[in-house]
RNA sequence: GCCGCCGUAGCUCAGUGGUAGAGCGCUCCCUUGGUAAGGGCGAGGUCGUGGGUUCAAAUCCCAUCGGUGGCUCCA
C-alpha cells in the first residue's frame, strides 16, 4: 500500500485517462455554471447587432435505440471544432442539435413490445444528449428542438397549411397565395381549360370562369395547390403498411427493411415541387457545395428540353396522340409509336392479346422489369398515327419500355437514332430509317445516337436536308407550332412528392373532409393538430391501404368546431371526418434549422427579427452525410423556396455551403469463400496475420461499414472511458480528410493519446502539477508559435483538421526538442498554445490555460495573432539543382540577389563536382525557392 | 454504359511546378518504483503505369490500368 502511495504521488499529474476525464467532467461542469454555450437572440442580454453571425448547423440525428456509434461524432466534431474558432475570432455562432424523432424504427418497436413511440423515443433521444454532451461540443442546449414536440409540429402543420393555401403562379413561378389565383380567375387575368392555368392567350381552349359551377371551380383550384390531392400510382408496401416515395423505392423494394413494393392507384397528398424544377436546377450555381452533390440533384431532377407532338389517331377523329421526344430532327425518322401500357389510347383497342400483355406488365414489378433490360416486350395496338409532316401512317405500339410517368407516357421511336428504339425494331422487324448523318461524312450500319447532319428528312411541307442538329430541332419545332401539331416542351425526371404515409409516428394533416367529401383546412388557432394515442400500432397488412391512424375511430369523426376548422368555412356543428394519413420522416426535418433561430416563440414560427439576423445569408455551413444528396438536400430547399416566395424568408436557398463528412468504416474479416467472420472470433497471431478462432483458418482483413451483424461497432463511451472525450476528438479529426472514408483503428489512437501527453508534459510538472515556464523566450520557438497559428487557422477554415492537428503535433515536438529539458514555453506562449488546442481538444487546453496562469472559459478567449514577418527566415538552405536534378543545399541570405548565389554556389564543393567543369549557360532563380544551374557544353 | 472522386512509406493520410512529410507500425539504444509505459537514433517511397509540356513534374496535359461513389429502358 504503502508503495503504491509513493507512486501515485509521483505521478498524481500524469496525463492518463482517468485525469482527463477528471478535467473533462470539471471542465464541462465550469461551462454550464458559466452557460458558456449560449449565444443570444435579438433582444436578449448580451446580443451584440455588430457581431458577424456564423450559423454552422449539424444534420440533426434520429436518435435509435442503439445509441451513437463511432461514425456518428465524426461530423459534429468538426463542426464543433470551426464554431469554436469562429467563436474565439469573436463572432457570432449558432450552433444548435436537435432530434429527427418522428418514423418507422420507434413504430415498429411499438408493434413489437406495445411501448409508446413517445416513450421509446424520449428515451433515446436522452441517451443522446448525455452521449453528445460528454464530447464537450459547444451546442447551445438551450435551443434544442424535437420534430415530434408539439411546439415543434404544430409548426410544420402551419407550413404545409401554408403551401395548401397557395399555388405555383406560372407568370413569376413563385407561390403565390391562394386568393391570387380566385381573383384573376374571376377577372380573366389568368385562364383555364380545366387542368392548366395560364396567362390569357397561351391556351388553345378555355373555360368561361364565372359561368363553371361552383364544385368546378373549386375543382380547378384545388389542383393548382402546392400542396393538393392526387389519385396517384403509388408504390404500396404490404408489409410496411403504407404507400413509399419514389426515392424510398430501391429496385423494387422498400429501402427500409427490402420488402416488396405495387403500384396501386390511391389518393394522396402531394407536393407540387415539380413546378420548382427549374429554380431547384438553376440555383445550385451559386451554393457552395461539393460538385458530385450538384451533379445528383441536377441528374435526381432530369430536366430535359424537346418537344411535344401530336399525332393524330387513324379512324379515331376525337383522338390524338401526344409524344415527348428531345430529338424533334428525327421526327421524319419515326417508324412507329409505342405508348406504355397504363396509357389511356390502350383502352380504345378490344384485342385480348392488348389486355393480356397490360395487365402482365402491371403485375411485373420495377424490378422484373429493369432486370431483363435488353430483351424489349410489346404487341401491336392495331391502330395507326398519322405522320404530322409527311402524312403517312405509323403504326402503334405497347411497350412497357415506355413509362407512364415520364413524359406523356408515349413516344414516337426512331430506330435508326435511338438504341432502345433500335433494340426494339429490330426484334419486331420493324423499318429502320436513318435521317441524321454524322459530321465526318462517314455513314455506319450502327444505330447513330449522336448530334450530325439531317439526311432523307424532306416531303412537300417541310425539309431539313443539310441541317445541323440544332438547326433542325429548332426548324421542326417551330414549323409543328405554326401547324397546330406540337410545341416547345420542357419535362423532368423529377415526379411530385408524394407527402402521405399511412402510419402512426409522424405529423397528422391539419385537414378534415366535409359531408361533401371536400377538404377544410384546421385554422391556425386550431394548431397542433394532436396525434391520438392508439391502443395497438400493428399495420394493417392488406392489399387495400389502411392508414393507421383510422383505428382512433373518436378522433376521426368529429365536427368542424371541435377539428379547429374555421366558422367561416364550416359551421361548427358540422360532421366532418379527419385525415388518416401522417407525414412522412422527411417533414420536420424540412425547416429545422428555421425553428433553431427562435425555439420557444409560440406566436410564429420564427421571429422577424431572429430571421433578420441568423438568416440572413441563409445557414453558412452545413455538414452532413452524402447519403441525403437527392432527398433530404432537396425537399429542404423546395420548402426554403416556398416560404421565402410566400414572405416568410429573407433567402430563397437554406445552405450557403454544404459539406460531407466521408463514411466511417471498420476491420471485418472475411475467409476465403468470402464469407464475413465477426470481429470478436478473429484473432492477430503475428503482425497483420488474422485467423478465425473456431477453425483457425487465416481470414482477409477488409474495410466494411460498421453494422451489427459483423460485430465490428465501437461505442463511443468505452473509448471516452478509456482515454478521455479529447484524445476521441483528435483521433476522430487526426485520422484522414473529414470527407474521406476511412477506417477505424482502435489500436491507432494511442498516438494522439500520446500527443497529448507530451503537449501537458511540455507545460506541466507530472509529479506536482505545477507549470513548467521559463521567462525569456526563446526566439525559434516562438516564430515556430507564428507559423502555426497562421496555419491551423487556415486549415480550420478549410476543414483540414487533420493537417491541423498535424501542425500542432509539430509544434510540441519542435519545442520540446528545442528546450531539452528545461521549460519551453514563457507563460503567454503557453496561453497562445493553449487557445490553438482548444477548438480540438478543448478540456484540456482550457486546464493547461488555467494552470499556466489565465483562468476562464477558452472559447470566449480570444484567437491568437500572428506577424507576418515570422513566417519567413532571414537565412536559409536554398536547394540546388544542376540540369534539373538536386545536388545539394547551400546556406545564404533569404533575398540573395543572383550574383551573390552564383558565388556562393560556385563556392561549394559538391556543386563545383556536379558541374563536372561545365560552364554555366543559364541560371534560374526562384528567390528563397531553389535555383537551378544549367550547364553548358 | 454514363458521370464524379481517388491511386504518395507496411497501414491511414499531408503535400496543386522547385530538397518527398506526419501519426501508427518496424530496427536499435537509453530510461523505468508511470509498464498494453516514457525518451532518443534510424530504416523504409523510381509518388499506379506509359507518353507529353517545362530549366525543373507527385503536382499541369493526354492515354492506360486499378479502386470507389452515384445514375441508368427518363424518350
């Protein structure tokens, strides 16, 4: 005992992981007495107007039950590493964590164990907030937000009434409130032909507005509504329950849980955001976001440019043919048609064989589709199309390589230019026509799918012979417009959203239906809409959609008054009947970074002047998983757009600059059939030779994503406990670029583990405690300081972290060999070095600042400076190269001019020998760089 | 098939025209009443390959191979 006393005295002030996690559980103590993490609103004591705002907002979690793993830091630590710097430069930062808690995991539970979503999820989301909160991040808490709080959803309620109540005005493309639409309807300055809306003169038949029925013209404009009613083919997941996005569709499955997805017809809510398109496409240019990013949402939306041509239907004088094509210059080309087989032409046909090769193909899903894709389907309509230019009939097709949802749903194929058209004839023995020659005057057999010259595309009405590409597009288009046939058309491989689920966990629609069946929006005061409970959550696995929500039978039939819904809408009493469908996941977290502004503010959704002043410019960086590309990324921008259109926003874009941190991955093992072994029954025998322990046969070592099932998951909490949450953070920045890849290595991090011990042994006497400073500094340590200073403030603001910590880890092993084993450091370049490891390691840079004499929180310290002229050296070793290839180095001047280094060089041995008593023909001379002798014959 | 990104030490990564670097791992030495410990010295790279531009290329250009992420019957 005795000595075992001895020894810890000697050594109470080592670094190990019990005294971190002393100072951390001290230091994180100080920052809540001292509420160090909170930045005021507008109005609130200490908000300064003159601070520059820096908003740096983290993806929000969804808190599982699992816990955080590892890879779930990796962002926040970076982040929480450019507030604090940004902090200490003396701005304003906005740094919030919220939860992402409505959805299918919590449900599913539910279904299981009969537990409450509510109370499975509030304990996760507690589990979190201790997990987050021993990292030591500088959130402010007080700004914590939980999509599924009511003070939260009844928010979200409130933005969907406000894109219900307005519509897409296709004179701005902006939303524009409801009543717009009603006035210039009834004042002729918009017309209608019953689906489209437009300025006057731009239809080629319209209705007289105020002699429609009342039903139909509340028909019209409910179709026009950004947020409106749609009987859709939607993807219905039987063993899920409800009805999926189009983005929640992989293959034909589920992307949650892989079960199989129909398509079924079925009223939804939905989201107009295709008529956002082209903002959505066009304001990506300024966002400072990463490329790959862009380029998927850019491809997610699809915009394509062509034409839409009518053909007119042989023997059927009431019907005519519509096709979408990009390439109107091949339109002499058109062999036939082909529409898809849910195209309505389909059902004027009787021939069984028509209605055999439908219904085959509707009960194909995506995938049996897609997998066969180059063997092509179809069977003849029997029904012809009459060539709009030439006249001559064109025979019509079905074919399920033709989508309903893509264009019109019918095309008009061009064998000799396009590979599936191509594919397509050639298999029916259908004519191919080549009417576009390549540039170079060659002609090939292959089908030419590339820009040329128009060839063999001439008739008595019109020819484009001679015509480049471009020119005869744009020829055709404009003769089909002038000849009532088509016109210029623009369509996207973006689809409405589809906003409706048919489960429990999530929002409920502030909408009730009338005894008429129509809907009646829940007036703001009658907001939130609460979710009832439920006495069980098991779906209802049926073929025939069941939302969830129809189980609270009492909460589904009620009256107008008791609904929230306005007296000027309905009279109270009325019977109406609530929606049954709920949110999907992707609601609350549409406009979270919105409510973060102003959390509590029961009378809007955010104040005009937090709005004035954190977004303002709009969130300056967000960081984020990749994985959100094409969804999250782009429904959060649609409602940004919306709400800025409707006045509620100062910017039409939510995320000035957007960052991914890369995947963190881990070891697995793998034996020679491929097979994957768990971490835990692999064992090293020598150095990088692994055996599985139940066979004893040698397995690979690959990187895989950390998963359950391969056992190779590291828990945050035990690595915290073992060295402490600061030497977790290095680790985390230290290991590669934040948006690479990479994999975890448990036995890697006692490097930084180490790091951080000599950074505390380089100021702090192990044995006592006590600092260890000199008084006169020591000049190359202190230009040493300079050079770092500028350099991990350049990297912090590139995200460089681990070049940072690369800087920072020089400079305690430079200073340390430097001072041998006196004191390194006086006690302001402690204090400098100190506040330049706080934003990495900020528990023990605040412990070593008070221990060398300045107490007080590091992030409200200040950024140190640095002098420009300490970054250069007066002397220095200049390289030489002879004819391009080093030969030595040679001490001189800085800013020696080149007849002193001619002298000096000539004065070395090493480069006389290189020479080899050649003259000099030319020197070269970068100033401080290098300079290189080329010599002559 | 198309698009993006990446190939630098055994491993994970810095280094965007001028002497190839860091951490881990490895050799050897010292220290040890801090022991999966500390300190020191060192080895280890024709920068994927082949061309080109340049006084000079890991770096710029072209080609090629390998890896990785995304899209894909979208007319």
């Amino acid at each position: 005992m005795a000595e075992d006393t001895h020894a810890n005295e000697k050594t109470a002030f080592r670094y190990d992981g019990a005294l971190a996690r002393d100072i951390e559980t001290r230091r994180q103590k100080h920052w809540e007495q001292e509420n160090a993490h909170h930045v005021p609103n507008p109005g609130e004591v200490g908000f300064n107007p003159d601070q520059k705002k820096f908003y740096c907002l983290d993806m929000f979690p969804y808190p599982s039950g699992k816990g955080l793993h590892v890879g779930h830091p990796l962002g926040y630590i970076g982040t929480d590493i450019i507030c604090r710097f940004r902090r200490m430069k003396g701005e304003a930062v906005l740094h919030p964590m919220g939860w992402d808690a409505f959805g299918l995991p919590a449900e599913q539970y539910a279904i299981q164990t009969g537990v409450h979503p509510a109370t499975t999820t509030q304990t996760a989301i507690n589990t979190y907030r201790r997990q987050l909160k021993a990292f030591g991040f500088s959130y402010d808490w007080s700004r914590e937000v939980a999509t599924i709080d009511q003070d939260y959803y009844r928010w979200t309620q409130w933005i969907w009434l406000q894109a219900y109540e307005s519509f897409c005005d296709p004179r701005t493309g902006k939303a524009t409130p409801i009543h717009v639409l009603e006035e210039d309807l009834s004042t002729g300055n918009l017309v209608t032909d019953g689906q489209s809306i437009t300025a006057p003169g731009e239809l080629s038949s319209t209705l007289t507005w105020n002699e429609l029925e009342k039903t139909k013209q509340l028909d019209v404009i409910d179709n026009q509504r950004l947020a409106y009613l749609s009987k859709q083919v939607v993807n219905w997941c039987p063993a899920l329950g409800t009805a999926l996005a189009n983005e929640e569709v992989i293959d034909g499955k589920s992307e949650r849980g892989g079960h199989p997805v129909v398509r079924k017809p079925l009223k939804q809510w939905m989201f107009r955001i295709t008529s956002f398109a082209d903002r959505l496409v066009n304001d990506l240019q300024d966002l400072d976001w990463p490329h790959s990013t862009k380029v998927q949402q850019r491809e997610w939306i699809g915009r394509s440019e062509g034409a839409a041509i009518r053909f007119s239907v042989e023997g059927h004088a009431d019907q005519s043919l519509e096709v979408f094509t990009t390439r109107p210059d091949t339109l002499f080309g058109a062999t036939f048609l082909v529409v898809a087989p849910e195209h309505p032409l389909v059902q004027r046909v009787k021939d069984p064989a028509v209605h055999a090769y439908c219904t085959e193909a509707a009960n194909r899903t995506e995938r049996e589709r897609q997998s066969e894709d180059d063997e092509k389907t179809g069977v003849p309509l029997g029904l012809h199309g009459i060539h709009p230019v030439s006249g001559e009939l064109v025979p019509i097709w079905v074919a399920d390589y033709v989508l309903m949802g893509y264009g019109t749903g019918a095309i008009m194929a061009v064998p000799g230019h396009d590979d599936r058209d191509h594919a397509f004839a050639t298999k029916f023995d259908i004519d191919i026509k080549n009417v576009v020659a390549p540039d170079d005057g060659k002609t090939t057999d292959d089908c030419f799918t590339e820009h040329g010259i128009a060839i063999n595309s001439s008739c008595a009405a019109l020819s484009l012979d001679g015509l480049s590409t471009a020119e005869a597009k744009a020829t055709m288009i404009n003769w089909l417009v002038s000849n009532g046939s088509g016109e210029r058309r623009v369509t996207y491989r973006l689809r409405d959203w589809l906003f409706s689920r048919q489960r429990y966990w999530g929002e409920p629609f502030p909408i009730v239906f009338g005894p008429d069946g129509r809907c009646h929006p829940v007036s703001d005061a009658g907001l939130p809409v609460e979710l009832p409970d439920l006495a069980d959550y098991e779906p209802v696995i049926s073929d025939e959609p069941q939302p969830l929500l129809a189980k609270a039978t009492d909460w589904v039939q009620t009256t107008a008054g008791a609904a929230g819904v306005s007296p000027d809408r309905l009279p109270p009493e009325t019977p109406v009947t609530r929606e049954t469908n709920t949110m999907p996941g992707w609601a609350g977290s549409c406009w979270y970074w919105i409510r973060y502004c102003d959390p509590t503010n029961t009378d809007a959704f955010i104040s005009e002047e937090a709005k004035a002043f954190w977004l303002n410019g709009g969130v300056d960086l967000y960081v984020g998983g990749a994985e959100h590309a094409t969804l999250h990324l782009l429904y959060a921008r649609f409602w940004h757009k919306f709400l800025f259109d409707l006045g509620h926003l100062p910017t039409s874009e939510p995320f000035q600059r957007l960052f991914h941190q890369g995947l963190l991955t881990a070891f697995a093992f793998q034996r020679d059939n491929g097979q994957l072994v768990p971490t835990d029954e692999v064992e090293e025998t020598t150095e990088d030779v692994f055996v599985a322990k139940d066979t004893g046969e040698s397995v690979r070592r690959i990187v895989a994503k950390m998963s359950k099932s391969l056992r190779n998951v590291v828990n945050p909490d035990d690595v915290i406990a073992e060295f402490g949450a600061d030497t977790f953070r290095l680790y985390e920045m230290y290991m590669g670029p934040l948006d690479a890849s990479k994999p975890w290595n448990t036995r890697d991090i006692v490097g930084v583990y180490r790091f951080l011990q000599r950074a505390w042994r380089l100021l702090i006497n192990e044995s006592t405690g006590e600092p260890r400073l000199r008084s006169e500094t020591h000049e190359g340590i202190e230009q040493q300081l300079h050079r770092t200073i500028a350099k991990v403030g350049d990297d912090i603001e590139r995200l460089a972290n681990n070049t940072a910590i690369a800087a920072l880890i020089e400079f305690v092993n430079f200073a340390g060999k430097q001072s041998g084993n006196q004191p390194a450091l006086t006690p302001d370049q402690a204090d400098r070095f100190a506040r330049l490891l706080g934003p990495f390691a900020p528990h023990i840079a605040e412990e070593l600042r008070e221990r060398c004499g300045s107490p007080g929180c590091i992030i409200h310290a200040k950024w140190p400076n640095f002098d420009e002229s300490m970054l250069v050296d007066d002397t220095i070793e200049l390289p030489v190269q002879v004819a391009g290839k080093m030969k030595g180095k040679v001490t001189m001047p800085a800013d020696a001019d080149e007849e002193t280094v001619k002298s000096l060089v000539l004065a070395d041995d090493k480069i006389v020998a290189a020479l080899e008593g050649r003259s000099i023909r030319k020197l070269i001379l970068v100033p401080g760089r290098i300079v290189n002798l080329i010599p002559g014959d």
